[in-house]
C-alpha cells in the first residue's frame, strides 16, 4: 500500500465475478477488498448501477459494488470498487480501451447497426490524450513501486526507462494492469 499519494475514490480488483440477476450482472470481488487509505478490510455495502460499453455501441448496464470503511478515524467512508475490466470515468470496457489504443480496434466491429461508429473517432481521440497526459505519472509511479516494494535499486528511480512503453509492447491487458496498480495503491490517473 502506497501511502500518502492521496485518496483514491474506487480501487480496481481483479477477479471480480459477474453473477446474473435477472437481466443485470452484479459484481462481486472474490477476496478481500482493503481501504486505499488505512487499509483495513472493507464490509460489502450495497451496489451501485454503471453503464458498460463495448465495440460495436453495444451496452449493457451493470451493479458494481460499494464497500464501506468501519475505521472510525479513516476518512474514507463509502467507495465503489470496480472491476479490472472497467475504467473510472470512462464508459467504455478497458480491453476497448486498450485496442483503441494500441490501433487494434477492428473497423467493422466498431460499426454500429445506423452506421456510425462506435467508439467514435472522437471518443478514441479522446483515451489517447488522456493515456499521454499521465504517461509521465504512470512511469514514476511504477518505477517507485519497483523501488520501494519490490527490491529494486535507486537506480529504478533515476532510469530512463519507459515503464509504460515495456508493457504495451508485452501484450493485451497493460492497461488494466496499470490501472489496478495505481488505484489500488491508493493513488488515480487523471481522469
Ligand atoms: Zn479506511
């Protein structure tokens, strides 16, 4: 847990399961969600109602859950946690995102059914500035998680390394791994 980098307001987990009720999936993660603040684990709330578009403009409408801080003395209260294949503030799957990103995005897919596109031009326009805005953020943030949890040198930190750029060129799911990193370590991108 990556401690005074601020208050995130809904950490990413992975391996959330999707159960059907009726019409509308309900997430719900399969360990143990800790507060991004003071760590502790966090008691399962409620759900909150989310959209969740794919390629193609299809879109179905989904329950995340809410957990609740029992710390007395933690500022956080109530936070929704979502699950790795969705982004915060975005509408959007993050494996579209991704494709989006990577130009992966097949066109025929994206037509939707009168003929427009989506995601649009402008939405895609859109997830690579904002990717290129925290670029700089994301790189320092994994290159201190490196130095401080997982034994790397201080010569991590003073590197020229492209954190970002080795795991886009790795595969399918960088952005969902960054993401949990991030928000789960108590910090976010800029939206
Ligand atoms: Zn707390």
């Amino acid at each position: 847990m990556l401690q005074g980098l601020g208050i995130n307001t809904m950490p990413i987990v992975a391996g959330c399961i999707a159960i059907d009720k009726g019409a509308i999936w309900e997430y719900f993660p399969k360990c143990d969600v800790l507060c991004p603040h003071c760590t502790m684990i966090m008691k399962l709330r409620d759900h909150a109602l989310r959209i969740l578009k794919r390629s193609g403009g299809e879109k179905d409408y989904v329950r995340i859950p809410r957990f609740q801080c029992n710390n007395e003395s933690c500022p956080v209260k109530v936070i929704r946690v979502l699950p790795e294949e969705l982004t915060p503030y975005k509408h959007y799957t993050t494996p579209t995102i991704e494709d989006a990103l990577d130009d992966k995005l097949d066109e025929e897919e994206t037509r939707t059914e009168d003929g427009t596109f989506s995601p649009s031009a402008k939405a895609v326009s859109c997830w690579h500035k904002w990717i290129s805005k925290n670029e700089t953020f994301i790189n320092g943030f994994l290159k201190s998680v490196g130095f401080r949890y997982l034994g790397y040198g201080v010569e991590l930190l003073k590197s020229t390394l492209h954190i970002l750029e080795k795991l886009r060129a790795a595969g399918p799911g960088w952005l969902s791994i960054i993401q949990r990193i991030i928000y789960s370590s108590g910090s976010r991108l800029t939206p």
